[in-house]
C-alpha cells in the first residue's frame, strides 16, 4: 500500500478527538449514497415509462403510414410492393374514420379502423391481443347479416351493464357521419353489428377508442372505394425514419411517408424534457454531497496541520501531501457511489418485477410504473457522481499542500 493511500485511510477510520469531522464525512457519504441511488431510480423510471409506452404504441399501431397521390386503387399490388423495400417486414391496408357506438343505453364516440384479417396482424399486434374471439372472425363480413367488430377491453366495459361488460356475441349499433341522402334529408348511417372480438392492447386510448372492421365493411359504412393508406412494419424501429425516406426516393414523389417517431414526437420529446428536469433536479443532490465533502476536508487539514507539517519536514513533497487528501475525498465518494448504486439498481429491480406502484391507466395510459436501468444511465450516474466528488477534493487539497511547516510548528 502507498503512503498515500495508507495515510488517507488512517485519517478517515481512527478516532480523531474532532468528532464533528467524522460526522461531517458520515454525512458526505450518506449524501452521495442517496443522490446516486435517487438518481438512479429516477432515470430507471423515466426511461422505462418511455419504454413501456414507445413498445404500447408501436404494438397498437404501425411503424410506417404510405399515403400515395391519386389513391391506392389495387391495394394488392401496392401492398407487394411496399414489402419489396428493405428492412420491410409487414404490410397491410387501413381505412380509417370516425363513429357513435351504441349498446342499450350506453354510447361512445370511437375511431373506426378498416382492415385486412389477414394482413393486419404482420403490422399490429392486434391478434396476439385478443382476450376474445380473433382477427379472422372479421373475414367473409360481406357473405352475413350482421357483420362483425373487434372492440377493446375498455369499451367493453363501458358499453355494457354495470359489473357485465359486453362479450363475443353480443349486438352493438354503429352510426358513421357519412350520411344517405333521403326525401328527409342527409340521414346517417346506422349499421347494426355483432362483437366479434375484445382485444386488450394495454394502451388505454386504443382499448377505450378504437373499433376494428373488416376493409370491405368500413368502406360501405364511409362511403370509400379505396384504402386512405398502407401501414407498414420494419425489422428496427430506429431505422423506421431511413426506411420512410427511402420508399419516396425509391418508389417517387407520389409516394409519401410518416414514421412512428414523426407521428409521435411531441409527447416523446416531453418524456426526454421531464428525464432531463429530474435528472438535472436530483442530481443537485451529489452537488450538496460535494460540498459537504469539501467542508469536511477543510475542517480535516485545520485539524492535521500539525501531521502535514511533520511529514514535509520529513521530506514527503506537496504533491504527495496533495495526493492524501484528493484520495481521502474519493474514498467518501466512490463507497457513496458504489452504495448508492447497488441500492438504487436493487430498489429499481422489486420494483419493477412486483410491480408495486400503479397508477390510473386512464390518465398515464399505463397501469404500473416500470422502472427500466439503461447502462448507458448508469455509468452517466456513476462516473457524473465520481467526478463531482473529485472537484470537490481539489481545494482543500491544494491547501494543505501549500500549508508551511515553520508556521503550523512555531507555537508547538
């Protein structure tokens, strides 16, 4: 062991007659230990709400929308095409609108969505959602009676009878705004169908919201001809963004393109600005750490300026005096940091495997709060707290390198 690192362990673990210092260095570690860990578990949560809902929405809708200049008349062929791009693993065609659902007395607004049963689910995850009945249920609407409509779990809930949500089976009544005109006037459409399907895909706008139709169906009831668009889905989403600029240069200007990132990057950015507010408001917390360090090592040197005397006479150089000091603070924060690390990753894990915290989905469109620890956070947190804890030690390291030994001597 150096002379350094000995002298600087013996300075932090003997008994000085100054107790006031060593609990000046006890609370230096409890401060860097809570700040880490709170920083931490503050950074795991935010990251994995972001998390929970970018994998909710881009489970519940496609990664790429493809609108095209003059309408998709043989969706078909655009369909082939579009999975002809590279990085493109699904296709499928959607017509979407607006209409009253109504069940008893019960009523709600929703957004209708027309699709193919059997292209849908290479671009959703609408079929492996399914509490009830299937996306299938939806094909051949147009050989029945009573069409079928896959609802949410939510709807469901709020369409039937108290403590009795409705169930596969069950009759239902749409109205769309697009009208027939009659002697009477424009009159809309009333169309009554049956529940062929709940889903739950865990997002509580599209549970409570949406209302899926065979493609043929949706465009009787809103007077279409033609699919509005071709949802796409890619291998990575984080190339979504490449791949949608690369269909128009590929496939021309009559082609046009959004990406998941695009359609979503407001409420995105909001969840990076709170990451960035709590990260920045807890991480004062070390700060306050920090200069408790300082504090506690300016009180030290007054304390040992006797010692630090002692030893330059002996012949030990300043830097080597310097080096004491510097170690001892880095020992107040790096067991601060290590503490505070195994303690924010540990209270991180139960909490995110016994899901202990919940919440209304209604209002944060989750029900649990997931707590996600990207390594790329962790180590920002643990060298940030390391290095602030570093700066700390440099003042009054420097001074008592820069103490006088005829001076700190003269009147013992």
């Amino acid at each position: 062991m150096s002379l350094e690192l000995f002298v600087a362990l013996r300075y932090l673990l003997a008994r000085r007659k100054q107790a006031f210092i060593s609990l000046i260095s006890l609370i230096s570690t409890l401060g860097v230990t809570v700040g880490v860990m709170a920083l931490i578990i503050a950074l795991g949560l935010m990251t994995g709400l972001q998390g929970e809902l970018r994998d909710k929405i881009l489970g519940s809708t496609a990664h790429i929308y493809v609108w095209k200049t003059g309408g998709l008349a043989d969706y078909q062929t655009e369909v082939r095409t579009l999975k002809g791009v590279p990085g493109v693993t699904g296709a499928a065609p959607a017509i979407l609108g607006k209409a009253l659902i109504v069940s008893g007395d019960q009523q709600a607004f929703i957004s209708l969505k027309g699709v193919d049963p059997a292209l849908e689910p290479s671009v959703t995850d609408i079929q492996r959602s399914m509490v009830q009945g299937s996306v299938q249920a939806l094909a051949n609407d147009e050989d029945v009676d009573v069409p079928g409509i896959l609802i949410g779990r939510e709807l469901a809930q709020q369409l039937g009878p108290p403590g009795k949500p409705l169930a596969v089976g069950d009759s239902v009544t749409l109205q769309t705004p697009q009208g027939t005109l009659t002697p009477m006037g424009m009159l809309p459409r009333v169309r009554r169908l049956r529940v062929a399907g709940i889903y739950n895909l865990g997002l509580f706008e599209f549970d409570s919201q949406y209302g899926f139709l065979s493609l043929d169906l949706a465009k009787r009831l809103m007077g279409r001809t033609e699919p509005d668009l071709i949802e796409l889905r890619v291998a990575n989403i984080y190339d979504a963004a490449l791949i949608a600029e690369s269909i128009v240069t590929r496939l021309g200007p009559d082609y046009q393109a959004k990406d998941w990132a695009d359609l979503n990057q407001s409420l995105f950015s909001a969840l990076w600005l709170e990451k960035m507010a709590i990260a920045i408001t807890i991480g004062l917390i070390v700060m306050v750490a920090a200069l408790n360090i300082v504090a506690s090592l300016v009180l030290l040197v007054m304390e040992k300026s006797r010692d630090i005397a002692i030893l330059k006479t002996m012949g030990t150089g300043s830097r080597r005096v310097m080096t004491i000091f510097m170690l001892q603070g880095l020992i107040i924060g790096l067991v601060g940091t290590t503490l505070g690390s195994i303690g924010g990753l540990s209270l991180c894990w139960v909490l995110d495997r016994y899901r202990l915290i919940r919440i209304p989905s209604d209002v944060y469109q989750v029900s649990y709060v997931p707590f996600v620890v990207e390594p790329r956070d962790f180590a920002a947190v643990v060298a940030s707290a390391v290095v602030i804890c570093f700066i700390a030690t440099l003042y009054p390291s420097r001074q008592a390198s820069k103490l006088d030994p005829v001076q700190a001597l003269r009147f013992e």
